[in-house]
C-alpha cells in the first residue's frame, strides 16, 4: 500500500499506520461535530462544571 504525503509516495507499514490514524481521527472529529450539532449546550455544561483540581487552587489566609 502506498501514500501520499506533500507529493511524495510513502510506501509500507508506515503509509498504513498514517492511514489508520488519519480515519480514526476523521471519524473522531466527525463525532464530535455531530455532537456539537446535536446537543449545542453540552459544552456549555461541561464548562461549567467544576473542576476536580479546584481543590488544590483554593487558597485561604
């Protein structure tokens, strides 16, 4: 199997490996578009939620 990167043919096992990762992240961003479609204020909601880390951040003198 062959694959282009900036012109250039990359044959073997690591045009397979940039191919598998180049599908696996499409089809995570596409997910997360759908997602975003879906529910607009998820994010909101997520965002608001407090941080696991807050308790380290909370300083009192």
């Amino acid at each position: 199997m062959s694959f282009n990167i900036g012109g250039l043919p990359v044959n073997g096992i690591i045009a397979d490996i940039v191919k598998s990762n180049r599908e696996a992240n499409e089809q995570a961003l596409n997910q997360m578009v759908q997602e975003a479609k879906n529910d607009p204020a998820k994010t909101l909601r997520e965002i608001q939620q407090p941080s696991p880390f807050s308790q380290f951040l909370d300083i009192k003198i």
